[in-house]
C-alpha cells in the first residue's frame, strides 16, 4: 500500500523520510524483448538468448534504462500525493548501473525523499533511489530523481 501524503506541504516536511521498498519484481525476457522493440536497441546481450547464454553472464540481462525506466512503476508502490493537479516526471540527477540484471532475476527498489524546492510551476522533489537485485551485494541502480508535484 502506498504512502499517501496529502498535499504538496505534507512531502516537503517528509525530506530526509524513507518510503520502504516494494515487492519483489522478476525481470522477464518478454520484458526486455519489449523494452528492446519500444527503444530500438536489439543489442544481442538483451533479445539473443541462445547468443548470450555464452556471453559474459550465462544469460540476456535486462537493459540498464529498463531497470531505470521501473522507477515509475516503484513510485506507484511506495507513495502518492493528494491536492496536486499533476506529477511528472522531471529529470533524473544522476544514475548508475553498478551490476547487471539477469533474465529471470528479481529486483526491488527502495526511495526516501531527499529534498524538495518552490519553483514557478510547482514544487520539485528530490528521490534517493536503490534498486536491489535479489541474492546480490551490489544494487542494479542507483538514481536520484525529480518530480515535480503541480498544485
């Protein structure tokens, strides 16, 4: 169940507050293959399964931006805001991809919200974001985002 905050006031007294992590989400070939025909790149380590099973993992790994591209879904799950016309999608500060995402892996993400800050347009939030890979010491993705929540 998401966190919902009501309004725009209520997330900027949440800065420095962990949202908790989602469930458990396996990576699917379906999904990659997908990701692939709906960006363009077909690289053989992402839609050839017969190729990469002697590649450098044994298998297709998810693409670094599928991975980053799940933070909208984990958003859903973690927390939501009432009394705001829109939240969008405002950029992303920094990103890294520190392990790749086997095929048939799961993954989670933790946020917490790292900041936030008046504009014309509305109020921009800051999310610290961990995407763990399951039975791994290192994450698949590291990001902050931003979001701009529109009264």
């Amino acid at each position: 169940m998401p966190r919902t905050f009501t309004g725009v006031d209520a997330v900027v007294g949440a800065v420095g507050t962990q949202l908790g992590e989602t469930e458990w989400l396996e990576i699917t070939q379906e999904q990659v293959n997908q990701f692939a025909e709906a960006t363009g790149d077909h690289q053989w380590i992402h839609v050839d399964v017969e190729r990469a099973a002697s590649g450098p993992y044994g298998t297709t790994i998810a693409h670094g931006y599928l991975t980053l591209s799940l933070i909208a879904r984990f958003g859903a799950e973690l927390f939501d805001v009432d009394g705001v016309s829109a939240k969008l999608n405002y950029g992303v500060n920094k990103v890294r991809f520190p392990t790749p995402v086997p095929v048939g892996s799961r993954v989670r993400a933790g946020a917490s919200i790292s900041g936030a800050q008046e504009t014309p347009a509305g109020v921009q939030v800051s999310l610290q974001w961990v995407i763990e890979l399951e039975n791994s010491t290192k994450p698949a993705c590291v990001a902050e985002t931003v979001v701009l929540l529109v009264p």
